[in-house]
C-alpha cells in the first residue's frame, strides 16, 4: 500500500514537471488565497497586540466612563461606541458626570476628553484636520503618559490660552520639535504652545492613534469657547490605590446610575472589559475580510477541476493502457487524487511561503505589526490539501470510470 501510494506521488510529481506553467497557474488561485488568508490574519493578530500594549501602557488600574451602553452578550462585548474610548458616540457625557465620577468613593482622579471643533492658524496657514480636545490637567496622570518637553496646564491655569500638542503636531504645524511659546489660533483665541507630549504609540482603529496629532486646551476655555455646549465622549478616571480599581468601579457605576435617573445609558469599564471590546471588534472585522479572501481560494479549487479534467482527457490512453494491464478503478482514482491534492498543496506551500515572506517585509518597512499566525498556517495547509482532495474528486471519477477499451481507442 505504501508503495502504491510512493507511486502514486511519484507520477503527481512527474505530470506538475511536464507542464510547469500550466501547474504554476493552476496553482495561482490557492497561492493568492493562502496569501490573502494568512496577511489579513495576520495583521488582525499584530493589531490586536498593539492593541494591548496600547492599553496596557495607560495602567490597570484606569477605569474609562464612555456614554452609551457596553454589556456581555455570550461572553462577547457588545458595544455602540468605539474600540477604546467612547468617541464617536451619539451623545455625550457632562459636566455634571465628571463631578459625580471625582466625588465617588475611592477615586483619586478624573479627566474628561471632548472634541471641540474648529480650524488651527498658526504661521500664516490653515489647518482644517487637526483634532482639537478639552480636558483637565489631570489627563497625564489618567494615562500615565508624560509631557516631554515644558509642562501640562496645571490647576489655577485651567482658564488661560494654553495649549499642550502632540508630537506630530509640533512638526506639520511648526516645523519644529519643541515648539514651546509658539502661538496657534483656534476659534478667534490664541493659545500658547506650554508643552510638548511625548510620543504615544500608534495603533490603527484607535482613538489614541490621534493623540499625536491632537491639541489638547483646558476643558473650562472650550466651555467659554462652545458657550457650554462642550460634551465629553469620555471620562478618565484612576483609584486613590491600584488595588480600590474595583471598590472606585462600583462606586462609580452606582453613583452615574443614580446621577442618571436609575437608567443605564452609560458604561464604566476596566482594562480588561476595553481589551475584550476592542478585541471582540477585531476579530469581527478579520474573520469577515479573511471569509471574503478565502473565496479565492474557492476559487482555485474551480481551476484545480478544470485542469484536472482538462488533464484526464488529455490522458485518456495512459488510463487505457494501465487498467488493460491490470490497474483496478480504485488506483486510477487514486492516482488522479494525488495528482490532485498535490497540486493543490504546492500552492498551499508556495502562498505560505510568499506570507511568511510579507509579513516580515511589512513589519520591517512600514508601520504596521502583523504577527505571523502559526494556527492560520497550520489551517491554511489542511485547506489547501482538502480543496485539492475535494476539487479533484470529480476528474479522479471520471477517469476511473472510463471503459479501458474506449479509453484505448481515444486519440
């Protein structure tokens, strides 16, 4: 049997080397599905680690209050905002919550984040992308993230014109890393540059991404500024000790619900419950674009049976020749299946390959961290075998059905 099978190989091998472009195309299909597959895997995977490190670097023990409501549904997140931090929600968070969340039980601190609209002048150009956002100067604490070059607003100089910017800030609107003193103009005031933020990792699908490229102004001028109409898409809070995180959790939930009428139109997160939102997310929006890559792979599979029938017709009086000297249906089934499946899983290999390849290309020469998925190669490898083995069933039955004689007859 295992001589059989050795054979049967064998003449796989020899057929894919008699027509190496027709095999190589045939192929294509399966390589650009594995390819396809495993990159969209794979970068999902490097998102998600990012992801992680992301918040992680925010501390444990940061508790985030978003509007609208995040809950469980199966063990999954189920939520109406946005992977980290609330922003694009329908309604906001206010004044009101912000002092409700500093007067709760064992939190140390609370910082609001709210956008504020309106286009940045400095050096005689104009800005209309830039993200401008109201907060406290308790924010760097919230996220454990430091001004690197002069300071943050600090309390008493919550009602001055000053502005603390990101680091890509400094460089598309000054040209210049450090630029302290510098003025900007934001709805008919002028803000002065008082500190520079050190540099805050970037991770695609998150609001955070934009800190780099944000403003930040005291969350009392924005109200001057909006008239009072500025809204919070979230809140920042952190214990008075790493270990109250949940004692301050609670306290906060029962006293936003109570602040709320008893309704539940907000959410008070851990760390943990905004990794598994943000994860939950990913691993949506992956499956679906891996579920339409892997159609491709459907596809070479199509190609597989066409070859291969393409390939038994053309063959006809080698099956002739082999079932009149004593080649039972069963063997030629089983040749034709081999050729089949080995096809298919050179392609298989080949696309591994090609993604091992691009992904470390990717990870060296742009800014993106996908992470090579040893469970989609593994998968991708099984796929590849069963799509040659499925593909290839008809062909393989076809020829094995033929009547030698007639076989022996066909030109």
């Amino acid at each position: 049997m295992a001589t059989l099978h050795r054979g049967n190989v064998k003449m796989a091998l020899d057929s894919i080397r008699s027509t190496k472009w027709r095999s190589l195309l045939t192929m294509l299909g399966i390589i650009i599905g594995i390819v396809s597959v495993v990159m969209i895997v794979g970068i999902g995977e490097g998102v998600k680690l990012e992801v992680t490190k992301q918040i992680s670097q925010f501390g444990d023990d940061l508790i985030t209050v978003r509007p609208g409501n995040v809950h469980q549904n199966n063990g999954k997140i189920v939520t109406n905002t946005d992977l980290l931090f609330g922003l694009n929600s329908l309604s906001g968070l206010t004044e009101k919550d912000l002092k409700t969340i500093q007067g709760s039980e064992h939190v140390r601190l609370a910082a609001p984040l709210s956008v504020v609209s309106g286009t940045i002048s400095a050096e005689d150009k104009t800005f209309n992308n830039t993200l401008v956002l109201a907060t406290n100067p308790d924010l760097p604490k919230a996220l454990n993230h430091e001004v690197r070059y002069g300071d943050f607003f600090a309390e008493g100089s919550e009602d001055g014109n000053f502005a603390v910017i990101g680091r890509h800030v400094a460089q598309s609107i000054f040209g210049d890393n450090v630029p302290l003193g510098r003025a900007l103009t934001f709805r008919g005031q002028t803000f002065i540059v008082r500190g520079v933020f050190d540099e805050f990792k970037s991770t695609p699908l998150s609001p955070v991404s934009n800190f780099n490229n944000a403003i930040f102004i005291p969350y009392k001028v924005a109200e001057r500024l909006t008239g009072d109409s500025t809204q919070m898409y979230s809140i920042l809070a952190k214990p008075d000790r790493p270990d109250q995180a949940k004692a301050a959790l609670a306290s906060i939930h029962k006293n936003m619900q109570k602040a709320h009428g008893g309704e539940k139109d907000f959410s008070v997160l851990d760390q943990k419950q905004n990794l598994r939102a943000s994860s939950d997310v990913l691993n949506l929006i992956t499956t679906m674009i891996a579920a339409v890559a892997a159609i491709s792979l459907l596809v070479g599979g199509v190609g597989i049976m066409n070859i291969m029938l393409a390939t038994v017709t053309e063959r006809m009086h080698e099956i002739g020749v082999r079932k009149a000297i004593g080649a039972t249906s069963r063997q030629i089934l089983n040749q034709f299946l081999m050729e089949a499946a080995v096809l298919s899983l050179f392609g298989g290999v080949v696309g591994i390959l090609i993604s091992v390849a691009a992904i470390y290309g990717l990870r060296i020469y742009t800014d993106l961290k996908p992470v090579l998925s040893w469970e989609a190669v593994a998968i991708a490898t099984l796929t590849s075998l069963l799509i040659g083995l499925i593909f290839g069933t008809l062909p393989a039955a076809k020829a094995a059905r033929k009547d030698p004689i007639e076989a022996l007859r066909h030109e």
